[in-house]
C-alpha cells in the first residue's frame, strides 16, 4: 500500500468513528430529553393532583 491508500483509509476510519461518536451522543440527548419530559410531566400531574385534593377539601367544608 501507498501512503496516499493508508493516510486516505485513516482519515476515512477516523470519519467513521467521528460519526458513530456523535450518533452515540444524539441517542444519550435523546433519551436525556425523554426522561426529562417524563419528570416534568410527573411534576405536573402532581401539581394537578395537589390541586385537585384542594379542591376537594374545600368542597367538604363546605358540606360540613
């Protein structure tokens, strides 16, 4: 093999790594995201829950 083969498949095996890098890296943003949405939503259902026991509590009151 030439220099030219070998620096030309070096520099195409370091392309490949480069992109299997950053496809690893969107997938962890990815999932990262999801679980961040997922705790978000969580929070906000415990809000509504919150509110929601509020609101009953004051209803009872009322019928007391």
């Amino acid at each position: 093999m030439t220099y030219f083969t070998t620096h030309t498949q070096a520099v195409s095996s370091m392309q490949e790594e480069l992109v299997r890098d950053r496809i690893r890296t969107l997938h962890r943003e990815a999932e990262e995201q999801r679980l961040a949405t997922g705790v978000l939503r969580l929070q906000r259902a415990r809000r509504d829950a919150e509110r929601a026991t509020s609101r009953l509590h004051r209803a009872l009151l009322r019928l007391g």
